[in-house]
C-alpha cells in the first residue's frame, strides 16, 4: 500500500507543475506585445525546459507502475 501512496504523492506533485506550467503560459499571453517579444521568447524557452522537466517526472511515474505491476504488487 506504501507503494500506492508513493505514486499518488508523485502524481500529485505533477498535477501541482502542471497548474504552474499554465500560469506561466497565461502570463505569456497576457504580456505578449511587439515591445515585449524577446522577454516572451525568453520564457517561452523556461517553459519549454520546464515542461520536460515534468514529462520525465511522468515517465518515471508511469515506469514506477509498470514495475509494481510487473511485481504483481
């Protein structure tokens, strides 16, 4: 069960960077003008680091069920 408990937590933590991910995709939009391009490109390439950031946490996540499953756990 502590297993079970450990992906939830995991999960979770996703979900809470996810929800940062669009809020910082809501102020790009927000802030996008001409005079404003390159501190939205500059962002843009956070956001971009930052969204496989969370892809490899989910990865991790999904090989970490895959394993109990194969466990049988």
């Amino acid at each position: 069960m502590e297993n079970y408990y450990k992906i939830m937590s995991d999960i979770l933590t996703t979900e809470y960077q996810i929800r940062a991910a669009v809020y910082i995709l809501e102020t790009l939009e927000a802030a996008y003008s001409e005079e404003t391009q390159q501190e939205v490109k500059s962002l843009a390439a956070v956001l971009k680091g930052y969204l496989k950031a969370v892809e490899s946490d989910i990865n991790a996540i999904i090989h970490y069920i895959d394993t109990l499953t194969a466990e049988g756990k």
